[in-house]
C-alpha cells in the first residue's frame, strides 16, 4: 500500500484536486497490491483563517468571526461549482454535505464569544474543520468522476491523548481502527481519503497533532498500515541543498538517509514536518517527497542508511544547509559547576518539569549554553535557572545547521565550514553526536547570509 499525503496548496483549487485524483488513480494503477490511503490538509490559506476566526470570537467579535466562515464556505462551494460545473445538482449535493461541519463551527464560535474564552480544546475543534471539508469535496469529485473510493473520518482512526493543541497518537489503538476503518476498503480496490492533522480521544473529542502535523498523520497512518512506501506531495520538487526561496541555485537532493532527513526537517528544512521521520524509522518505511505542480519529477527518497546507493554520490561531505529562525539562547554560569558533578542534572530537571525540549547545548567547565524555541514557559524555566547561577538571554537569534556524513572521518570540516564565513559573529557552536550535523548560532540578521556564503562555498562547484 502506499500512503499519499497532499498539502494545502496541493488542494488549493479544483483544478489541483483534479490533479490529486490524476496522480492518484495513476499511483493506483502501477502499484500492486491495495489501493492507496490519500491523507489531505485543508485547502491552503483556510487553517489560519479558521484560527482567525477563534481569536475575532474570543474578542467578542462574532460578527467578524462569522464573516471569516463564509468567506471559507464560499471558498470550497467555488472549488465545488468549479469541480462540478457540469452536474448542478450534484454540486449542490456536496455543498449540503459540508452544511454540518458549518453549523458545528459557527455553534463553537458563538460559545467562545459568549463565554470570551478560547482554550486549546475549542482552538483544535475549530483548526481542524479545514481537513474535513477539503477532504470531502475531494471525495466527492472522485465518485462523480468514478473513482472507486471511500471517506473515512480520521477521527475514528486517529486516537490520541487529551493534550489539545499537540496530541500523543495511540499507537496500538490507532493500529487496531486501521485495520478495521481502512485497510479492508484499499484491499477490495477503493481509494481511502481521509485527513491528515486531526485525531480525537477515545471518548471521541477532536483533537490535533500540532501544525504542520498532516506529514505526521501520514506517516503513523504508514506504520499502522504497514505501507510500503510514504509520499509527501507538496509545492517543491524535493529536499534541497538549501532553501531556494533564499539560494536560487539550491538543488533537489535525490536520496537521503534517515537521519539526515531528520536533522535537515528538525533545523529548517520546511518541506517535512519534524516528526514525519519517527514513524517511519521505527518501522524502515521510506519517505518520498514529491511534487505534485510536477509530478513526473523524481523527488527525494528518504529511506535507511543501508539501503542508500552511495556509490554514484558526489564527493562532497555536506548534503545541505538549513537554518531554524526566531530561536531564544539562554546562557547559565556557575562556579558551583567547577569540578562538581550533578550540576548538569539539575539543568535537564528544570526543564523536564516544565516540559521544555532543548534543541542545542553547549558546556565549558563553569557554564552551560543551550537553545530552545518554545519559550511558553520561559519565565518560569528562568526563575529556576537562577537559582543555580547567573542567566544570560539571547531572543531572536537563529541555528545554522550544517548537515552531512561522517564528519567524523573527514578532517577539516569545522575548519572549512567557520572559514567559509565572512562578517558573521557566532554565539554558540554545538557537534552533533550522530556525526552528520554540525550547528551553529548567529544573530537572526545574519542567518541568511551564513546559509548564502556555505552554499556557495561547498555547492558553487562540484
């Protein structure tokens, strides 16, 4: 089976989702076994728009937040009227469909002006209406062009925890509805559609998995399934060397290794989304990322380092270059670290306890310099912090990573990789442990340029 994810821009239009159903039903045909499982976001633009339509509502202006709501149905009837120009009743059929998902929205909206609250649950019930609608309109384009399909409601698959805003997927419980909602349709040759961002609890709650979380859904929905291959359809040609928005002349990587692609996904590369990788490594499933404006493009194929093909590959060490911006550096020092143990451990406790992750550190013998980049509980974490010595914060600055292979086993690469900079102040610098990532962190003004004058130096020749 494979699992084919589709990004908003993807089901932008109806024209895209034409496109979609093309891309689908061609994927169908050449592949052997089940039919695939479509995961799709909702229709581009339309999840910030929703989210803005909470926060007009939480500031007791209804009428703003219900106009934000038709300016969205009118959106999807357009891309109905458009799919569907010649059947008009059948148009209006779909349109009925999407009437529930509407009246639900505008119920939860007037509740949130009425009580002038918006908590984390109300905001993923309102988020996640987007995959709904775009999801049925795509189906429904499917049957009335006679592709042998079924909507499923991710909800009914997805099961996670009750941590509204960024839910835990339960994986054994999601394992079970897969079997049960999807995999008997794809084997009898039905196309599944369904959502991606999405879950509920297991008393049936909505939920979401965090933005940019419909990379994840596809890829849990993968390992529930045991597919044999996960594609991401998105707006770029692939993973690049940089980002091409910044380097013009940045190049589609065609393989990767698993954990390059992490590295690359977690540190900037905004073509995956972060925890994409993890179920898939967990389960050896590669992960390909293609185009869909280009969809005879071969992509880049993330897949096991054992399984990659090295033997054509450059002799370049660095696959790319991406950078993580609006990042906050703290900087703790203490002489109560000089030659003590523990110290350390009481840093981690602190942010274990407010549920912070550190994307860097750093430590000399009398201080410890780390990263993070959700700063929620910052105040809090920083109260703690000086209890054990003097804190120093940087807000704004940015992680430059530089991914490759063996570093390690190639001398000379942080030489080359700093004397490749010219005019740049670096605050921090950190080596990953796994050997192919080395980070750095500058000011936010000179992020750009870093990446620029990198790709240059170790892409401009080959």
């Amino acid at each position: 089976m494979l699992v084919m994810k589709f990004g908003g821009t993807s089901v932008g239009s109806a024209e895209r989702m034409k496109d979609v159903l093309s891309i689908v039903e061609k994927a169908k045909s050449n592949h052997k076994g089940a039919a695939p499982l479509v995961v799709l976001s909702a229709m581009s633009g339309v999840t910030n728009s929703l989210i803005k339509a909470g926060e007009r509502a939480v500031a007791r202006d209804l009428k703003s937040a219900l106009a934000e709501v038709q300016s969205i149905r009118k959106k999807h009837d357009e891309a109905i009227d458009q799919a569907l120009s010649s059947d008009a009743a059948a148009a209006q059929k779909v349109k009925q469909s999407l009437d529930p998902h509407f009246e639900e929205l505008e119920i939860i909206l007037k509740g949130v002006s009425y009580l002038g609250e918006l908590s984390k649950r109300s905001v993923d019930a309102i988020s996640g209406m987007g995959e709904l609608l775009s999801s049925k309109v795509v189906a429904a384009i499917a049957e009335h062009e006679g592709t042998a399909s079924v909507w499923v409601d991710a909800r009914d698959v997805m099961i996670t925890d009750d941590t509204f805003g960024k839910a835990t997927p339960l994986t054994d419980d999601i394992e079970k509805m897969a079997g049960e909602k999807i995999a008997k349709a794809s084997k009898d040759g039905k196309v599944v559609i369904t959502q991606g961002f999405i879950g509920a609890t297991e008393k049936g709650i909505t939920t979401t998995l965090g933005r940019g979380g419909s990379d994840y859904s596809a890829a849990i929905f993968g390992a529930a399934l045991k597919a044999d291959e996960i594609q991401i359809w998105t707006d770029v040609d692939g993973m690049m060397t940089s980002d091409p928005r910044l380097v013009p002349e940045a190049e589609v990587i065609s393989e990767v290794g698993f954990q390059e692609a992490a590295e690359l996904a977690y540190f900037g590369a905004k073509v995956l989304h972060p925890l994409t990788i993890k179920p898939a490594i967990e389960q050896g499933i590669p992960v390909r990322i293609l185009n869909t404006m280009r969809p005879d493009n071969p992509g880049t194929i993330i897949k096991a380092d054992e399984d990659l093909d090295r033997s054509d590959a450059d002799s370049r060490p660095i696959c790319a270059i991406a950078a993580k911006k609006g990042i906050t550096a703290l900087f703790i020092s203490s002489f109560k670290m000089l030659m003590a143990h523990g110290f350390l451990s009481k840093v981690f406790a602190i942010f274990d306890r407010h549920s912070t992750s550190i994307d860097l550190i750093a430590t000399s013998e009398v201080s410890v310099s780390l990263t993070l980049d959700n700063t929620d509980q910052l105040d809090s974490i920083i109260r703690d912090l000086k209890e054990l010595g003097d804190v120093r914060i940087l807000t704004d600055v940015s992680i430059v990573s530089v991914v490759g292979r063996q570093f390690r086993e190639q001398s000379g690469i942080a030489g080359e990789v700093f004397s490749a900079l010219t005019n740049v102040n670096v605050i921090m610098i950190s080596g990953g442990a796994s050997d192919i990532n080395l980070s750095f962190v500058v000011s936010n003004e000179d992020a750009d340029k870093s990446i620029k004058q990198l790709h240059k130096h170790f892409f401009s020749a080959k």
